[in-house]
C-alpha cells in the first residue's frame, strides 16, 4: 500500500513537472505561471497566500513524501518476504503472542501452495533455576513493602500494604492470617486488641508458573495509632451514615477531645484563578501593545528602505530636467499626495509632505532638509539629507552624479533585501513543512510499533 501512494506521489510530481516546463523563468516561477494560466482559463483567482515559495515547497514535500512511502514500504516487503525459521517467544508474563505468517510447500503432484495463518507463540517458561532465583527474592521484596509507616514487624500500629502482585516479580501472592480479628488478611486492624500487643502469624502464598512457595512472618500487632485527621474522618465517615436518607442535610462534628471543630468551606481556587487574570490581562495587553508596536516601528523602516530608491531616483530625474531642488521636492510630495497615497500609506512619503507643508508655512529651506533626516531617522535618508543640505549651499553642480551613486547603492540595498524578506518567508514555512514530515513518520512507524508490539 505505501510503495502504490509513494508511486502515485512521485507520478503526479512528474506530470507536473512535464506540464511546468514549457513555462518560462526559473523552476519556482514555472509552476507559479502555469497554476495563474490554469487558473485564468478556468476562471479561478489564484488566493494571496499561494506564492511562489509556497508552491514549490508543496512540491518538495510531496516528492519527500512519495520517496518516504516507496521506502518504507519496500522496507516492509523486505521484512514480510523474508524467510524465517523461528520465532521469539515472548518473556514471561507477557501471554500469548500472534504472529501474522505466510507459509509455502509444494504438493504431492509438484504444485507450489501458499496459505496465511496465524500462529500463536507461547511465552517463554522459566528454569527451575531462574524460579528458585525468583521465590529467594522475592521474600525480601515483600518485607520491604509490606511495613509502610511501621519501623518493623514486632511493633505493628499502623495498616500493612499486602499487595496481591509485585511490579519487579511475575509472581502472584495471597495472603492468610492467623487471627484475622486481630489483623485481616488485606493488613487492616480489628477491635479489642491489647495495649501489651497480640501476635499473629502472616502468610503468604507465593505462585510462580505453576508453583507456590509458602513464607510466613511472626508479627505483634498493637492497637492502630490514628492521628487527629484520620480520627475527624472516621468521625465524618459515621456522622455520614448516621444521616436520614431523607435528610436535607448532614450534620458535621461539633468537638474533638473536647474542643471545638470549626467547619469553613474552601473555595475551588476560582477566587484566585480571576485575581490573577485581572492582574495578568492588563499587562499582557500592555505586552502585546508593545510588540505590535515594535512590529508596526519594523514594517514601518521596511517599507521606508524600500522606498529609498525610488525617491532618489524621482530627485534625481527632476533635478536633470533643470527644476530647482525646492521644486523637486515639492513636485515629488505632490505627486505622493494625488496618486500614491491613495493607495497605501508610505511612512517616507508622509515625512516629506509633512516638511513641504512647513517649508510653505515659513521654515527656511536648510532646516527643513535637516529635519527631513532627522525625522526619517535611517542612515540612507540622512545620507540623502546630507546630500540636500551640500545641494542648497554648493548648488546642484555634481549633484547628480552624487545622487546617480547614490541610486545604484540604494537599488543594491534593496535587492538585499528582498532577498532577506524571501529567506525569512522560507523560515516560517520551514516549521509547517517539519510538522509534515514528523506526521509522515507517524503514518510509517507507528503501524510498524504496533505490529511488533503485538
């Protein structure tokens, strides 16, 4: 089955690849134009968040996948197909165990037959050395666990734990006493024992495949030690059951050993649980204020570094044209203000219509520049600041070539980082594409666990 939906992965990929290739670009732009032309043709709007980069690692994890499926199935052909002679029995105390098998013989006539069956494989049996290893054991283990909050078996004033089965030891164990009045078998006290202490003799039964071994201890049992919790809930335990079944209520106990019992109900912690929100929500708000802040500030600087190119670029070609820098300026916030920003919102933009405006309001022209860098804050603009301020007092000789320099740096910059916002959307979708696989490997493994587990 995985080697025929491996196969069906990796054909699909290659009648892709073969439809792809008549497009032109590079192999991420090939599928993208060919899924836009299908789309076009068929009338469908190819949804934002199907990129480029999207595209192709879908291709990559379905050609991922596709060899994983033929790998593993061929990896369970080879397990299956081969030739065995014997069988693992499982260790002891484990049960039985079915094995899944195909068996071949030829007939009498010469005639090669197969049939499956299942095989059923007992478990291993121990040695009689390995059980008398065992039994030696295993009183030691008992005498260990059997005390609880005694200090040893002469002095016994508190509940023994006699457990029926021992998690290190495959082995089963009941238990006798020889006065269950005084203590039963499940290691619990009785009424009317004396302060001097009684003695009985506990014994255990010891099975192990089919064997027993009896050990037995000599014990002096003294009246139970309850402390003051335990005798409250006795004391509730009767109170409880002294209660009409057709009481509204029950009744609590009013005193121990002569003093008063004070009965107060103890919230569920919700009290708490809402303090503690109405503590943490206003600084989570005040968090997440913060880093949508700090997230807005980052876009902000993107777009204005992406935007640096152009806006030397439009300075440049006004100023060739003969317009004065003033002019150039001015026409550059003015075109920003009747078409782009219709548009969108450009932070740079905004800056340079905001010091037109007080240039018009009276602000000498060598302030204005100044502030220009200032306010768009990045080393690149207050660069161009810088260049704008030399233009004024120098005059535009030289200029250009300045700002020429200054274009092919910033178009550079650019370049750089379109390639980092792109290696940066490759990271984000590095985690889906990890959670992907770790589900392909729990489609192949976890089958495979479960039939050697079986």
């Amino acid at each position: 089955m995985n080697i025929v939906l491996g196969s069906a992965f990796l054909l699909l990929t290659g009648i892709f690849y073969i439809l792809v290739s008549g497009e032109k670009g590079n192999r991420k732009q090939k599928s993208a134009r060919w899924i836009q032309r299908w789309g076009r043709k068929h009338g469908w709007q190819l949804p934002e968040w199907m990129t480029e980069e999207c595209i192709w690692q879908t291709e990559l994890a379905v050609l991922v996948a596709g060899i994983l499926l033929i790998a593993a199935g061929v990896t369970e052909q080879a397990e299956n197909g081969q030739e065995i002679s014997q069988l693992r029995r499982p260790a002891y105390g484990q049960g039985i165990q079915e094995e899944n098998l195909e068996v071949e013989w030829r007939d009498e006539q010469g005639n090669r037959k197969k049939e499956s069956m299942t095989v059923d494989v007992i478990e291993k049996q121990l040695s009689e050395k390995e059980i008398e290893t065992i039994f030696s054991e295993v009183r030691g283990a008992i005498e260990k666990e059997i005390l609880g909050e005694n200090e040893s078996l002469k002095h016994v004033d508190h509940p023994l734990y006699l457990r029926e089965e021992l998690q290190e030891y495959p082995v089963t164990v009941r238990w006798f006493s020889s006065r269950p009045e005084i203590l039963d078998w499940e290691g619990k006290h009785g009424e009317n024992i004396r302060e001097d202490g009684e003695a009985v003799t506990l014994t255990a039964i010891i099975g192990l495949q089919g064997q027993e071994r009896n050990e037995s201890w000599d014990i002096l049992v003294f009246p139970e030690i309850s402390d003051e919790k335990r005798q409250v809930e006795d004391m509730v335990e009767k109170a409880n059951a002294d209660t009409e079944k057709g009481s509204e209520w029950m009744q609590l106990p009013k005193t121990l050993h002569g003093e008063k019992l004070v009965w107060k109900k103890v919230g569920d912690g919700m009290q708490y649980g809402v303090a503690l929100l109405a503590f943490a929500l206003p600084v989570m708000v005040l968090l997440h204020r913060q880093q949508k802040e700090k997230e807005h500030k980052k876009e902000e600087q993107q777009q204005m570094q992406q935007d640096y190119p152009e806006i030397v670029t439009k300075l440049q070609l006004l100023l060739s044209t003969g317009m004065n820098l003033r002019k150039s300026v001015e026409r550059i916030a003015g075109d920003y203000v009747s078409y782009m920003r219709r548009e969108e919102v450009r932070k740079a933009y905004e800056i340079l219509v905001e010091v037109c405006g007080e240039m018009e309001r009276g602000l000498g022209e060598k302030e204005a520049y100044e502030q220009l860098g200032e306010r768009w804050g990045l080393l690149s603009y207050r660069t161009l600041s810088s260049i704008l301020v030399q233009c004024l007092q120098k005059g535009s000789v030289g200029v250009e070539q300045i700002l020429a320099k200054e274009t092919e740096q910033a178009q550079r910059l650019r370049r750089q980082q379109a390639q980092i916002l792109g290696e940066q959307a490759s990271t984000r979708l590095l985690f889906p594409m990890i959670l992907m696989l770790l589900v392909v490997f729990v489609i192949l493994l976890v089958p495979a666990w479960l039939t050697f587990a079986v």
